[in-house]
C-alpha cells in the first residue's frame, strides 16, 4: 500500500443553497480516490454550526446563501479572529471583484468560478488540504490588472520592498503566479518538481508577509515584474 492510499481522505463540507449543485459536487468528489464529502448545508448558518461541529479538512461554500451569505460564513470559520481557523473555498457563479476580495480578506484559501470544471474543483480542495490556495485563473488575471489601476478595497499586498531579497528562482516563480499558472504548471514551465514550486512559494510567502498567491502576485504587479 502506498502512502498515498493509506492517508485518511479529505474531508470536505458542502454549502449551497441549490440541491442540484450540492448533489453534482458530492457526487464528483466522492468519486475521488482521495476526498469524501461528510456534510451539506443548504444555508450558510447551518454550514457554520455543521463546520464548527465536524472539522472537516475543507469547507466548499456559496456566496449566495439564506439566512447567512458564504462571505460572513467564511469570516467565521477563517477569519483573522478565529483562534484555530478552518480552510475555506469559496465557489460562485457570480465572478464579481467585491466577492473576491470580501473572500480573501474573510481568510479564504481559494475562490473558483462553479463553471471552472470538476477537475479544477478537486485540485482547489486538494490545494486548500494541503495548505496552499487556487483561485481561478482567469479571476486571478483579471483581478491584478485592476490592483494596477484602481484603489482599494483589495487584498493588501505586501510594501514596496520583500523583508529579505527574493532568489532569482523565487522571482521566476512569482511572476508565473503573477499571470495565474496553478503549482502543476509553474512545475512544468521552469522543469522543477511540484514539491520544489511548493517550498519556494513557502519562502515567498514569508518574505512578503503574504497570506495567499494573490497576495503574492499583486506583490509582482505593483513592482512591475509582469
């Protein structure tokens, strides 16, 4: 038995108000090897009492919920205030820049469009497991166009100058980040492992007080590496 199939699944809580989209994603993540699906809530109080209660790994929520919206729910389980956080991804069909960064400064790890595909959704979960972030590539773009442009509110990026001077290969790194390529293609396009990609966006993140790689990459954009 390998390491990898003797690890216990991530486990992940739905949250959506449509039956149908909750029904198409457990159904999805309960068919890979590695995830299993332990809760759905239909309301974004519900999936906050069901998240405190379970612990899972990863908590999947709407932005457009009843009686709570997954903006104020993510702020609950992930926020700065929260003593030991959860890992949160927000997935919407609505691609608006107020949701994107009400998400990132709540304490999200990713965002995704729901029209980004299954595949794409199960990489955000394993990412957000994992410790790292996925935000949707054609967000992530357009997004730091705009931090070029326009005023906040936007994530905070780091000052003018990193704590301690970025490698060559770490600046490599960041400006990949910086035009929405995922940890697999950075790996592929500078022909290092996924695991090299990881520590030096690790060190980055340290060097630039940087919470997430959108914070990294509006890092690169407001210094002009793109």
């Amino acid at each position: 038995m390998t390491a990898a199939s003797s690890a216990p699944p991530i486990r992940v809580l739905i949250a959506d108000d449509q039956a149908m989209v909750r029904t198409g994603f457990r159904f999805f993540l309960d068919a890979q090897p590695d995830i299993t699906v332990v809760a759905e809530a239909a309301d974004g109080e519900e999936a906050v009492a069901l998240a405190r209660e379970l612990r899972p790994d990863v908590c999947l929520l709407d932005v457009r919920m009843p009686r709570l919206d997954g903006l104020e729910a993510t702020r609950l389980l992930a926020g700065p205030e929260v003593a030991d956080p959860l890992r949160v991804v927000v997935v919407t069909t609505f691609d608006l820049d107020e949701y994107v960064y009400g998400a990132l400064r709540g304490g999200a790890c990713g965002f995704l469009l729901k029209d980004s595909g299954p595949t794409l959704l199960a990489e955000a979960v394993r990412a957000a497991a994992a410790g790292d972030s996925l935000v949707s590539p054609s967000v992530t773009v357009r997004l730091l166009k705009h931090l070029t442009t326009r005023p906040e509110p936007a994530p905070k990026p780091a000052g003018p100058q990193a704590a301690e001077p970025l490698t060559d290969r770490e600046l490599d790194v960041v400006r990949l980040v910086a035009v929405g390529r995922t940890n697999a293609e950075i790996a592929a396009e500078l022909y290092v492992s996924l695991s090299t990609v990881k520590t030096h966006l690790s060190s980055v993140q340290l060097k630039l007080s940087a919470r997430n790689r959108v914070e990294i990459a509006a890092w690169a954009w407001r210094n002009g590496l793109t």
